[in-house]
C-alpha cells in the first residue's frame, strides 16, 4: 500500500493549512469529504462516534424493520462467509445509526473501541470521513483506506460502503458496509458491498410487489360497490400503484408531480392512523379504506367522490364529452347476450322510454349509450346521472337545477341541471329505484308534461329529451312495496330490457378476456399476453358476482402485474382459485374413453372432447359453445394428438373403441372401428 504515505502526508498538510492538493494519490471524492469534515468542525482526535441510547436504539430498529426484514438474509451468510474473514457487515440508516452488524466476532469486538457497532453514529458532520457517512452524503459507493479517515483513531479500518435505495421510488434508506482492520485489507470488499445492497433492495422490491397485488386484488374486488370511478390505490409508502382513468385524468390536470409529492407526506412519512385525517385535508369530500395484510397496513383506496364546488357558469354548462358507442362494440356471441342486442337495436329507433335492467356490473350504460347512438337523438347529447347515493337536495339541484340565490351557498349565477343539459338528446338515470319517493312525483311531471322547473324559479322551461332508465333492483317488487310510485314506474318502463349476467354468458367469457387483456397492454405499451389454458378454465368456472366490470377489473390487475406475458394460474386473486371447485366432466357417452378429470389439464382436454361429441363432430359448432376460435380448437386438437382431416371421409384419430371421421359435409362424426 505505498500509497498510504503520500496520503498521509497530504492529510496532514490538509489539517495544517486547510489547502487540498489531491495529486495522483487523493481521489476527489476524499479531498471533498475531508473539505465536509472541517466545515463540520470535526476533532481529528476523537475516538469514537456518538452513541445511542438503549431506547434509542430500539426506536431505531422498529423504525427501520422493513430494511433488516429485508437484510436479513445477507446478514445471516455474512455471519458465515465473514466469520472468519476477518471483516464485518454493517447496516446503518440514512442517519448514519447502525442498526445490525454481522460478522468476525473478533472485528465486531474491536470495533466497540469506535463505536462502530449496533447504536453508533457515523455520519460525516459528527465522525469525519469514513465509508458510511461519505457514502451517505455522495449516495454513491465509496472505499476508505486507513488514513483517507478523518479521524486519527478511526484510520485504523479500511471501510467500503454501498447506499440502498428502494427500488419502488429510489429513496435512500441507508448503507450496507464492509469494515476490517486496515492490515487485512481486501480489494473484494466494495464489491461485496455493493452486491449485498443489491440483494437487499431485490428483497425490498419483492416484497412492495406482494403488497401491490395485495392492494390490487382489493380494489377488484370492492371496486364494483363504490359509486365513484375516481379511485386511486397508494402503497403505504405514498406511491400511487394504480389509478382509474378518471383519477388519472385529475392527477393530469392538477400536476401529477405535486399530488404525488403530497400522497408521500400524507402516507408515506405517517402513521397510518392519520392516513385518513391527512387525506380528508386534501381531498374533502374522499373516502379511505385502509388495506391490510397480516395485520400489516399495506397501503390504502382512496375515492375521490365529486364535489359541490363554486365553479363558473361556462365550467358548468359545458357540453359532455360524448362516447360514441354502436351496437357491434358489445362484445359477445351468446345467444343471451345476442337476444339483447337484438331487442335493443329494434326499440332505438323508436323513442319510448326504456327500463334496463340488470345486476350490477353486466354493462347496462354501455347498452343505453348504444340506443341512443341508434335512435333518431343521436346527435344529441348524452347526459348519465346517478340516482344512488346522494343525499335528496343534491339530487333535486342536480337533476332540476337551481335558480340565483335559491339556497344558502347557491351558485350566484344560478345552476342548469340534468334534465336541461339533456334536451334535444338522452337523459340517462341510473340506479332509479334509489330515488327518493318524494322526488319522484316531480321528475313523473316533467316526463308528462316536457317542462322543467328549476329549484327556487317560477319560469318553465321546455325540453325534449328520452329517458333510458337502468336498475339492478326489481322495481315491480319496489312498487308492490311502496318504495316506488305505480304511475312513474310504468311511464318510465314502456320497454324493458334485462341485460344478461356474466354467468349466462359462458361462451363470451374467454372473448371479453382476451379483449381487456389487449386493451389493458396496450394503454401499458406492452405486447399483448396470452392466457395460460389452466387459468381460462378458472376463469370459466367462477361464478363472477360482479360481471363484466368484475371480470375487466380482475384482467386489468392481471395485465398490470404480470411480468412474463403469459397469464397463468398464479396471476389470477385466490378467491377465484378457491372459489372455482367445479371442474367439467364429460359427458356420459365418453366417459369410458375419455381420461379422468383428475386435474386442469385433463378437465380442459374432457370438456372440449365431450363438447366436440354433442356437436357429432362440428368443428365450428363446438368452437361456438365453447366461447373459443375455431383457429384456437384447431391448435387445441392438435395438442391432444387429434387431426382435423380437410380431405373427403379420413380417418382422424381413434378413441377407445370409436374414431373421428370428416365426411363431405364438413363434421367430424364418430363411427365404431374394429
């Protein structure tokens, strides 16, 4: 180490007259911390870094459990691989306080006479130069040797230090440090160094990928029940993991930098029993739902509900953004879904009103705003409103308008409602069964008579507009209960339209999953994945409460989680593992022929087979029931050994005592060979 002098002696004329000179033997990074050292004040003679306290100590610790969760691993073979290496691992926060040390026992005993130990601080500004605090303050890897050390006492040590960042966000966390004696010095230790913070923060991101699925799976699964689709998903570290498009458009407008700035100080730096006392100050009018695992809060939802605020005129009497929908983009080949689309292309054109029913989330808007594309209002506008939810005089300001000064806190310029906005086009109301009973007689009067009153104005106004009125509720049984009145039941139900749930619409499920799947890689810019077989039968068989939106959601998350293209069992949220039991089985007729269902596999390779034996061999029939490409069964019968002949009466395959056969008229039929 001859270069150990001449640093010696640059050092001592540094303290002497302050001037740096580093030359060939004093890298800058040292001169510059040297620099940092006496502008701090440091005492060249001090022995030992400051101290904590054993309380202090232990806060340090609990502040710090995600880092050495995440260390501990590399902290247990650097006990192994170091035990004899004359070396120590040192683990130190971004204040400079070692929180764990690992290691030559030997070492870690020397090192107590410094204080370099579990408690001891080591920032530059209290202990001068050495590997950790200069790797903290240039957050970048450095190596001490010996006299490069600020302190006289400390020159003792080669240290080299490597800083750990969070891979989510790339904040600092702390340092992990390879210290020993300057007489073992090893040239491997900075890159020791550097591979351990490596791992450390590998482990960190796995661990912020479970709690993003955890989050993830969470919001599909309680997105359906909320009535806002303003929703952002946050870790507990402040950083937004997912949000709807519509939040994602007021992130845009209001500076995504600055709200995400703001998420970090509400979530990231507090308690999580603030989270939603320092949302609240942000967001009046949200709602936070806290997401847990294992009892650890993992990050939280936050809806954005909208907002009653004083806006202009202008703002408010804007035109709705249209979303031009037609008939051909509602997805589906089922003769359910299919019978709905034809009953509603035949009332569009007319312009009676329409009850459209349906649970929730089965695309009852989606068919509203295909009606209206198709009927004589087309280029008129759209105008949807939300019975549900909201309180009486909101919804009659909002539905009615109001006039200048008609209440307490009133636009001074007055408010044009729904029902106005939507003259000359469609008033679309959702969740109408959620209206109160009193304002019903008001909206029934303004369907006979074409009149608006707005609140507080005695002037009516005249509109035009069709109704097309949604519900997941039996409004027949409402009225027989008396929570909806007779007359406006059957003014607003001249049609009715029940929108088929997800369940009746097996043989769409697959072709709907594919398409949100591409959809969703790509507004990623990612190449569209495929669908592992095992995770479609699944898919199949559950029983999807929430329908469509459900299914949308759960292949979003999917899309967004996945890393290798290809979506598997392991993508999909367990509670549609756990709930889909039921496996296909095959029909009676191939039951001695066909292998047992005794797993995915063999449940896929049964149910196409047996579907293929009730179609008597129709290749596109069986596709069909099947909710697949007939391209994909091709591909599917292929893989089971069976070729599909494009020649006159070939033999394709035999199975048991049967054979497939293809006859001029296009079928596979089976026929008994000997």
């Amino acid at each position: 180490m001859h270069r150990q002098p001449m640093i010696r002696l640059a050092w001592e004329k540094f303290l002497a007259n302050g001037q740096l000179s580093p030359g060939q033997f004093l890298s800058q990074t040292i001169a510059t911390s040297w620099a940092r050292s006496r502008r701090a004040g440091v005492n060249t003679r001090q022995r030992e870094a400051p101290y904590a306290s054993e309380a202090e100590v232990f806060r340090l610790r609990t502040q710090n459990a995600d880092l050495l969760t995440a260390a501990r691993p590399a902290v247990e073979r650097s006990d192994l691989f170091l035990a004899e290496a004359k070396s120590m691992m040192v683990l130190a926060d971004t204040s400079g306080f070692i929180i764990e040390t690992a290691g030559d026992p030997h070492v870690i005993e020397d090192g107590r006479r410094n204080h370099l130990e579990i408690g001891g601080r080591w920032e530059e500004d209290v202990i001068g130069t050495n590997a950790i605090g200069t790797a903290l303050a240039s957050i970048k890897p450095v190596q001490i040797l010996g006299v490069e050390h600020f302190c006289e006492d400390v020159q003792r040590w080669v240290c080299a230090a490597s800083p750990v960042r969070h891979p989510i966000d790339g904040q600092l966390l702390g340092v992990v440090d390879i210290s020993g004696p300057a007489s073992a010095f090893n040239p491997q230790s900075l890159a020791l160094a550097v591979a351990l913070g490596q791992e450390i923060e590998a482990s960190l991101g796995r661990a912020a990928k479970l709690e993003h699925e955890v989050l993830l799976r969470h919001f599909v699964s309680k997105r359906s029940l909320w009535l806002s689709e303003d929703i952002l998903v946050v870790d507990r570290r402040g950083v937004v993991v997912h949000a709807t498009q519509k939040a994602r458009h007021r992130m845009d407008a209001q500076a995504s930098n600055t709200l995400s700035q703001e998420l970090r100080q509400m979530i990231g730096v507090s308690l999580s029993q603030s989270w939603e006392s320092n949302c609240r100050r942000r967001f009046p009018n949200a709602s936070l739902e806290i997401v847990k695992n294992n009892d650890t809060d993992v990050g939280c939802l936050i809806v954005l509900h909208q907002t009653r605020s004083r806006t202009t005129t202008m703002a408010r009497t804007q035109s709705y953004t249209e979303i031009s929908v037609g008939f051909e983009q509602i997805l589906g080949e089922s003769a359910p879904i299919r019978e709905a689309c034809e009953r509603a292309r035949k009332l569009a054109p007319n312009t009676l009103p329409i009850l459209i029913e349906g649970e929730t989330g089965v695309g009852k808007e989606l068919f509203a705003r295909a009606i209206k594309g198709a009927s004589p209002s087309a280029k008129g506008p759209f105008v949807p409103m939300n019975c549900g939810g909201m309180a009486r005089d909101l919804i009659a300001s909002e539905l009615f308008g109001y006039a200048k000064g008609a209440f307490t806190g009133a636009d001074e310029n007055g408010y044009v409602g729904k029902i106005e906005k939507a003259d000359g086009g469609v008033l679309c109301l959702d969740e109408i069964g959620e209206m109160p009973l009193d304002l019903q007689s008001y909206l029934l009067r303004v369907l006979e008579d074409g009149v608006v009153y707005r609140i507080g104005d005695h002037k009516a106004r005249q509109v035009n507009i069709r109704i097309l009125s949604m519900t997941n509720r039996d409004l027949l049984a409402e009225v027989e209960a008396g929570r909806f009145r007779r007359d406006l039941y059957y003014r607003i139900a001249a049609a009715r339209l029940r929108i088929p749930p997800l369940r009746e619409r097996h043989n769409d499920l697959l072709l709907l999953a594919e398409h949100f799947a591409a959809a969703t890689a790509a507004r990623l810019g990612r190449p569209t994945p495929t669908f592992n077989v095992d995770a479609l039968i699944l898919l199949r068989s559950y029983h999807w409460p929430g329908n469509v939106r459900e299914l949308r959601n759960v292949i979003d998350a999917m899309v967004t989680l996945n890393e290798s293209g290809r979506l598997g069992v392991d993508d999909l949220p367990p509670e549609i593992v756990a709930a889909s039991r039921v496996r296909p089985q095959p029909s009676a007729s191939l039951a001695g022929v066909l292998p047992d269902a005794g797993n995915l596999k063999s449940a896929e390779r049964s149910t196409i087979l047996a579907q293929l034996h009730e179609c008597r061999g129709n290749v596109t029939e069986t596709a069909r029931r099947l909710g697949i490409a007939r391209s994909t069964l091709y591909v599917r019968l292929a893989e089971y050994g069976i070729s599909y002949s494009r020649t006159p009466r070939r033999i394709v395959r035999r199975l048991g005592g049967q054979a497939f056969e293809r006859p001029d008229d296009g079928h596979l039929r089976a026929q008994h060979s000997d």
